[in-house]
C-alpha cells in the first residue's frame, strides 16, 4: 500500500488526536463540559476572569488562563477556542442578556436557529437580509445598539460554527 | 441509632475488628452546587446505598455529626470569610469561586460536615471506634483561610488537625491526601507549622496548579509538606510505590500521634475529572499503609473524610474497599491502653 495512502488510513482510524484547530460548537461545547461546575459562559467569564493587556486572567494559583486551561479537562485543539470565546465575553457587558434574552433565549441559541451564512455574510433565516440591515430597523434599537447586536452575534456565529 | 462493634477470627487465624465508624447525616444531601454539577447529592447517596447493599452499614460504628462551633472553623479560616459566606448564602444559589456553587443550605451543612469530622476525631479519641470515616460533604481540602475554592467551604481536614492540637492535646497530627488533585487549602494552612505534616500525591500538570515537589514548607514548617505529583495516567502499582518510598520514610521521622486521610476517590479509572488509572484495591493498599502508620506510631488512631470522587459506582465500591481495609487490624485497642 502507498505509505501516504496507509498513513491517512492510520490518522482516521486511531483519530486525529493533534492540536490542529477543533471544527466545533464551542457554546456546546461549554453546556456539556463545562457548564456544570461554572454555570453560563458569559456570566462565568465575566464575574471571574479579568483581562489585562490582551491576556485572560484567572483566579488560580496559574493565573495566565491559557496555561491554566492546559491542564483543565480540555484537548489541546479545543483550548485557542475557549480561551477566546471567554476573552471575548470577559469584556464585554452582559447587554444581550439583559435586553434580548425575553424574546430571544440565548445568542448561541438565536444564532444557531436564526442566522445563516453566505459567502461570508451572515442573514437572517426569515427575512433572508444581511443582518447589519437587518438589525437597523429591529426593535427601535438606535444606531450604536444595532451595531453592537450586529457584531455581537457575528461572534456568537463564528463561535458556533467553528471554525 | 445503630452500633456495632464485631471482634471474629478470621479462617487464617487472624484478628479481625470492625470497630470503625462512619459518619453520615442526610442532610449532607442539601447542600446543592448545581443542578448538573459533579460534587452532587448523589454521591453520598451512592455510597450509603452501597454500603446497605454489601451489608456493610450495619457493621459501622454511626457516629451523629453536631455542627462545628466557630472557633474551630477560626482556627483555619478568617472571620471576614465566615462573614462573608453568612451573607453570600442569603443570596443563593450563587457561585463563590469559578466553580463553587452554594444553595440556601450549603453553609449550614459545611458546618455539620466540618463537625462530622470532629465527631470522628472524637470517637476515636475516647476509644469509642478504633478508626472511622466521614462521608460528608461539601469536601474541604481546597478551601484556603480567606476563600472557598473548588467545590469546598470549610477545610474539614485543616479544622480536624487544629481541633486535634488544641482540643486534645495531640503535638504530631499526620495528614495524608490521596485525592486525585492537589489539597493547595490544606498545604496553605499548615504551610509554617510544624505540627502537621502533609503528604499528596496528586495527577500534575492539573488543577489547581500547586503541589510541586519543591513546596516542602517553609521557617519552622521547612520539610512539613512532601508532595508527590504524578503524570496522568498514574496506576495501582505507581501510586503505591510513592506511598512506600515517600510517605513511609517521611512518618518515620515524623512519628504522628494521629493520622487524619483526606480520601478523594477520583483517581479512579473511570472517574470523569481526572486521569489517572487507580482501581479499588489501591485504595485497599492505600488504607492498608496509612493504618499501619497509625498503628505503629499513632495508637491506630485515625480518621479519614471523603473530598472528591465523581463517577458514582466507582466512588462507592472505592469507599467499600477504603472501609473494609480500615476495618481489619490487628486487633481492637482498648480505650484504657490510650
């Protein structure tokens, strides 16, 4: 047998256990291993992690969280998404939470069942409209508001459909 | 309440005496982190449905938890922090750290848990049980003085050592920690003291960080605290070699008068937090070698108390062979020879 041909029969039957970048859904992913012990992602990130420069703190005797989450239950290849989706929602205000949640659930939720992606621009399932036109006449939101719902759902997006 | 106190001969002609207690109050079931989280009522329940069903139960000593005083709780942990938890609990459900959760009962039950053990350390003092086990929770042993910290409020084990040195007169207390994770709150308690030795062995690299080698205790506490961390993967024979080689020699130069064990069970195989391999006869083997420390140096005297193990079956047949090794010595010891 070809070596190339038989290495590639051996990478899918052993699985492919490297740390090349997890095509996963990382708000999932968080509700089945980590939601558990730390309760939503958001409201965890932001009542216990802080960022300072660019980095994600926690506070453990490991402070810097990459490190920290090295060794805390997670695979190597699942690690950059989680670190990032954390760093993300650590700062940023919990404002989908306090504003949409009554009608909308959770932004993983919405945007796992609402919006759709093509070509690289993100619609809406039902109105079939880019999302940013979309969001301008939605719920008498002002400018500044549709445009942070706008990119913060681009990012729940990217989050649940990674990578 | 039920007590049982057994002495038989074995087919082999040796002793066997089930004198050993086991603390247990249901309301150990109230305290919820979570609805799904792993430190759940359900534990404890596993293991007293266990114990029923191997005919164990009836065989233990049941000694009544009482809750702790403050003063003892003061001992290790800071009035602000008790403060601090009175007023968090008026306010639950609510996380205290990353992942503790509390419910309206939670602080209550930590006392009734830390008090367990101290009902523990008291039966085993007056001679009442040879030796016992406390199956509480919430465990204890990553409490630190000032906060709660993975799944634990009050250090049961930290509580039970200075209860032991102030209460009962005891100048050595022993206090080894198989848990699969490293006891960083008991480690920080005793980190200068040397009245107590700590031993862990713990899976590392792993939560929470702490417990390498080189944490041996520091000023009057140098060389109080010997950690052994162990890669994943760890097994039977590994863990027990790190007893014999590690723990036998550092009690010999300690000489204990009591042995207290924080026993977490979840460096079982199929314990869903952790890595390592460890089956129910090295928790046998484990019991095995601290008993005989007990017994050589401590009058046999020692308590063990539950801290982690999350996979139910395997934490109550680990608990069923922790018991049964600690209820075979070499004989009853009779409360005038203390």
């Amino acid at each position: 047998m070809h070596r190339g041909l038989r290495c590639f029969i051996c990478a899918c039957a052993v699985g492919w256990t490297g740390s090349a970048p997890l095509a996963v859904d990382l708000h999932r992913l968080w509700e089945d291993r980590c939601a558990n012990c730390h309760g939503e992602a958001g409201d965890f990130a932001r009542r216990f992690l802080s960022v300072q420069g660019d980095a994600l703190q926690g506070a453990h005797p490991d402070r810097e969280l990459r490190r920290f989450l090295q060794n805390h239950y997670l695979k190597n290849n699942e690690i950059d998404g989680v670190y990032t989706m954390l760093l993300a929602q650590a700062g940023s205000d919990p404002r989908f939470k306090e504003r949409c949640t009554p009608c909308h659930a959770k932004a993983a939720q919405l945007a796992r069942e609402s919006l759709i992606r093509r070509d690289g621009v993100l619609y809406t399932r039902g109105s079939r409209r880019p999302l940013d036109d979309f969001m301008q006449q939605h719920a008498a939101l002002p400018a500044g508001e549709a445009a942070f719902f706008a990119g913060l759902l681009e990012r729940v997006e990217r989050e649940v459909h990674r990578p | 309440m039920l007590v049982l106190s057994l002495v038989t001969i074995t087919a082999a002609g040796g002793t066997v005496s089930l004198n050993t207690g086991l603390v247990y109050h249901p309301d150990y079931l109230l305290h919820q982190p979570g609805a799904m989280h792993p430190e759940r009522p359900a534990r404890l329940t596993a293991i007293v449905e266990h114990l029923q069903a191997v005919s164990l139960w009836r065989s233990l000593v049941h000694i009544e938890p009482q809750p702790v005083a403050d003063a003892w709780l003061l001992e290790v942990h800071s009035a602000d922090y008790l403060r601090e938890l009175d007023r968090a609990v008026e306010q639950a459900p609510i996380y205290l750290d990353p992942d503790t959760g509390i419910s309206p009962d939670s602080v209550r039950v930590a006392r009734l848990a830390a008090g367990g053990v101290l009902a523990a350390v008291d039966a085993v003092m007056v001679g009442r049980v040879r030796n016992a086990f406390a199956a509480v929770r919430p465990p204890g042993h990553h409490a630190l003085p000032d906060r709660a910290m993975g799944f634990c409020l009050f250090n049961n084990v930290a509580v039970a050592a200075r209860y032991l040195i102030k209460h009962h007169g005891i100048e050595r207390v022993l206090i080894v920690d198989w848990d699969v994770h490293h006891g960083n709150g008991t480690q920080a308690m005793f980190y200068e003291d040397p009245s107590v030795l700590y031993f862990s062995t713990h899976q590392s690299p792993y939560y929470p960080g702490t417990g390498s080698a080189e944490e041996s205790g520091t000023g009057a506490g140098a060389h109080s605290v010997v950690n052994v961390p162990l890669p994943s993967g760890t097994g039977d024979e590994d863990i027990v070699a790190a007893f014999e080689n590690r723990l036998l020699p550092a009690a010999e130069s300690f000489k204990p008068q009591f042995v207290l064990v924080s026993a977490g069970f979840d460096g079982h195989f199929s314990d869903p937090l952790a890595q390592f391999r460890l089956t129910e006869e090295a928790y046998a083997r484990l019991t095995r070698i601290v008993l005989d420390i007990a017994e050589r140096y401590a009058d046999g005297r020692l308590v063990s108390m539950l801290e982690g193990g999350y996979d139910l079956d395997a934490l109550a047949s680990s608990v069923e062979a922790h018991l049964r090794a600690l209820s075979v010595s070499s004989g009853p010891v009779s409360p005038a020879a203390r």
